[in-house]
C-alpha cells in the first residue's frame, strides 16, 4: 500500500482501460462543443471586427464589461442561457459515467466491454446521484462552517467591525488552504464511498460513506498522500500548458494548430488526471481490504488453487458395477450362512436344487 505505488497502478490501470478513457473523452468533447461552436458563431457574427474587445486589453475599465453587454448582450443571452442548463447536465452526465468507470477498475482483469460499461452506468446510476446529493450538502455544511469561524474570529461577527481589507486578506491566506485541505478530504472520501458502493453493493450510501471515512482517518497519510499525488499531476499539466503556450503563441497558422493539438492534450490528460484518482482508490482500497480481512483472501486463493482430477465417465461406471457386484456376493454369502437354511420353498423338487 505504498502511495506513490498506488499512484503509479492507478495510471497503468487507467491505460489498461485506454478504450474507456477516449469513449468518455469523446463524450465530452461533443458536450462541450455544443456550447463552444454556438458561441464561436455568435461571437463572430455579432461583434466581427468590433473595437469593444480592444478595451479589454489594455488596462482595466470598470465600466467596459457593463458598456460590452449592453451593446452585444441580446446576441449573448441565448448562449448564456444555453451555459445554464448545460452544468446540470454536464454534473448528470458525470454521476452516470461514474457507475460504469468505478466498476471497470474493480473489473481491471477482464476484457472492458461497451454493452457491459452503459450496464453498470444505468445500475448504480441512484446510488451515486444520492452520494453526489449528499456531498454537495457536506461540502456547503464545511464552506459555511470554515468560513463562518474565520468570520467571527476576524471581525467578531459583525460586518461593522471591517475598517480595511487588510484583516480579510490576511484571514485568506490561513482559512482558503485550510479549507482546501478539508475539501480534498471529503472528495476523496466520496471516492471511496464510490468504491464500496460497487464492490459491496450496499443501498445504504449514508453508511458507506461513514464507513469510507473511518477508513480514510485510520490512513490517513496513505490515502491522501496517494490522493495528493493526483492533484498534483494535474497542476503540472497545467503549468506545462501555460509554459508552452507563452513559448508558442498565437502569431502564425502553424503555431495555431501546434497550440490546438496541445489544448486537445491537456483536455484529455486532465480527464486523464481524474481517472488515475479513481484507479488509485481503487488500488488503495484492494491494498487495505485486503490487509484487514487475510482469512477472506487466503480463502479466495485457496479456492482458485483448488483443482478436481478429471475422472472419466467410463471408468466411473465401471467402478459403480464392480462396487455392486461385490455387495451382492457378499450379501448372498452372508444369508446362506445365517439365514436360509431351507431352500425348499425355493424349489419344486422336494428341495433339490
């Protein structure tokens, strides 16, 4: 249960379900490009060869966003209001696809199959809209108990008390990382939920979700640290990004197309990212079922070790009538001596045989 092991299996397993990984990337692709091509196109159409965009760059305006949306926000609303119905489906879509990908690296050994993958997508479908549900409410109940303490403690509860901004800002640097670290936790608990929903099959998320918990708190430094690992791989993809692109630019129709095969890596590496964490539970969760329940492993391996000799049918049957036809020589011995005595209500001769 090494975490930086555990890191590792979780890309190589995340490869070895490579089909999985494009099927949903592609899926996402055409999601996203059914918002990004509209607005494309709005954008075009109705500004072109605007001057309002040239405000924006070279210093800050207060009043160039309010200027910008009163000249071209009729062309804008509909894209926006096409944006707000889109997150909640982009969210359904996400807790769907969880069903189908959770239970793939819990099935890593066997051949991934499409028919089977939309199968586990539908059945645990409920299950993991109500632990998404569940934790949407945690992570307000920690955001608000995070920052309600740091409200207090800072201004004393009251907003009269702020007479410059220095107190907030200084507040920001301690409260934002501290709930960034709590957050992180209970994301990673609801991955283990995800988890234990699949390889037990338990209705009850509440309890699953406790019971990952308690797990995550018991290794704590394993499991996070493992969990670190992934986040960090992602902040890399971005920073290289960034590098990239300042070293490339925008300047000619090459460097263009360099940067959009780039941008397509970075979409899909950052999907990416987000399956190695899954793998990594996975993973982890293996390690330390396994360290915790030995006698359910050593069964396992023993009955896999288990091999019954073929016997052929013929000499099974020859064996049946050998076994009979020695019980009834026997039996009939047994009965002369003991037993009959008089064989002549056997025979019509006056008792010879």
């Amino acid at each position: 249960m090494n975490p930086i092991a555990i890191f590792f299996r979780g890309i190589w397993d995340t490869f070895r379900l490579f089909k999985m990984w494009l099927l949903i990337f592609l899926l996402i692709f055409v999601l996203a490009a059914t918002v990004a091509v509209p607005f494309a196109n709005v954008m075009q159409n109705s500004i072109g060869q605007s001057l309002e965009l040239q405000k924006l760059l070279p210093e800050y305006d207060h009043t160039v966003f309010s200027d910008f949306r009163n000249v071209h926000g009729d062309k804008l609303s509909g894209i926006l209001g096409q944006l707000f119905w889109m997150a909640p489906l982009f969210l359904l879509f996400y807790v769907f696809m969880s069903g189908g990908i959770v239970k793939a690296y819990d099935q890593i050994g066997q051949k991934f199959s499409f028919q089977e993958f939309w199968g586990n997508c539908t059945r645990y479908f409920w299950r993991f809209f109500r632990l998404f549900a569940w934790l949407l409410l945690f992570q307000g109940v920690l955001a608000g108990i995070v920052y309600g303490v740091a409200f207090f403690i800072v201004l004393g509860g009251s907003w009269d008390n702020l007479r410059t901004e220095t107190p907030i800002i200084n507040a920001a640097k301690i409260v934002i990382p501290i709930h960034l670290i709590l957050a992180t936790f209970l994301a990673m608990v609801g991955d283990y939920t995800k988890v234990r929903l699949v390889k037990h099959g338990n209705w009850l998320v509440i309890e699953e979700f406790f019971k990952a918990e308690f797990m995550c708190i018991r290794y704590f430094f394993r499991t996070y640290f493992a969990y670190l690992l992934d986040i960090v791989l992602l902040v890399g993809i971005y920073v290289l990004y960034w590098f990239l692109a300042g070293k490339i630019g925008m300047a000619s129709t090459s460097a263009i197309l360099i940067m959009l095969i780039i941008q397509t890596l970075t979409m899909f590496f950052r999907l990416g990212t987000r399956l190695f964490a899954l793998g990594s539970v996975n993973a982890m969760y293996d390690g330390i079922y396994a360290k915790e329940n030995p006698a359910s492993e050593e069964e396992a391996e023993e009955d896999e070790a288990t091999v019954v000799a073929p016997v052929a049918l013929a000499d099974t049957d020859r064996q049946e009538d050998r076994v009979e036809d020695e019980f009834d020589e026997e039996d009939q011995d047994y009965n002369e001596r003991e037993h009959i005595t008089d064989w002549s209500p056997y025979t019509g001769d006056g008792g010879k045989l």
